[in-house]
C-alpha cells in the first residue's frame, strides 16, 4: 500500500459518519428493559382469538436487540426482531427491524412508545409501550380486500 492510499484511507476513516451515541441515562434507561417476558392478547373486530407472545430483551454495547415470538390462532407461529437504540444527534429513540425498517421512538416519563405502520398479511398501525414494568401492543389493521377492522390488544410482563 501507497503511503498516498493509507493516508486517503486513513481521512476517509475519520470523516466516515460515525454511529449515533447514547448517553449514560439512555443507555441504561434500555439496559432496565432487558429480560425475558411472555403475555397474552385478543384479537376482535373481523377476527377473534388469543395470542400468546413472548419476547427477549438483551443489552448490546449500543442500544438493545428485541426478539419477539408469538403464536396467532389461525395464523400460526410470527417472529419478529428489532434493535432499539438512541439516536443523540436526532435526540429519538430509533428500532430498525432486520428488514430495516425505521420506526421512531418517544420516551414520556418511563415509557418509550413506538407507533409504526403494519404491512404484510394486513395493514394498518401497531403502537408499543415499553416500561421497565410492562410492554402494551395494540394494533388495528385490515387485511387486503377486506372491509372490516381487526383489533388486538396484548400485555407482557417479566
């Protein structure tokens, strides 16, 4: 290597945009939601059943990955997966799905509330509420071709 390619590389290294960083009480503010929890829902409107869900939680150096797995009757077995972090120079909590797919986050007092959009099987909003004490979803979607509303609310705790 050139000494004129590893300094090029060198400047590039430094002026590459760095990964937002989370401050201490952001850091452990994700840090207190780690852990294992389960809980179940309903689904009603122009679907009906149970649903039954369980999620991990684990800390990363930067922020905290989410793994979600649930069973919809009539729908099977769905997995779901996201990393949650900080974004400091935007001042938001950010989840990006495996698909990276970004949805924004805002924290009130201790819940951080995510509201993001549902495609897929069905389409419509799913809003989740993340406390170190619970995590609320509640979706309302309509799948295609459909006419009627289908609504689900669930609960999960450690």
């Amino acid at each position: 290597m050139t000494r004129l390619t590893a300094i090029s590389l060198a400047l590039a290294c430094l002026l590459a945009p760095l990964p937002a960083l989370a401050g201490p009480a952001e850091e452990a503010y994700l840090g207190s939601l780690t852990g294992k929890w389960a809980g179940r829902g309903t689904l009603t409107g122009a679907e009906t059943g149970v649903i039954n869900c369980s999620l991990v939680v684990r800390k990363r150096s930067v922020g905290a990955n989410f793994g979600a797995k649930c069973d919809v009757e009539d729908l099977g077995p769905q997995n779901f997966t996201s990393v949650i972090t900080y974004n400091d120079a935007e001042k938001r909590y950010e989840a990006r799905s495996t698909g990276g797919e970004l949805t924004l986050g805002t924290k009130s007092g201790n819940t951080l509330t995510f509201v993001g959009k549902v495609k897929g099987l069905a389409s419509g909003t799913s809003t989740m509420k993340i406390s170190p004490s619970r995590i609320i979803i509640d979706t309302l979607v309509r799948r295609p071709g459909g006419d009627s509303d289908i609504k689900s609310h669930m609960e999960m705790k450690r």
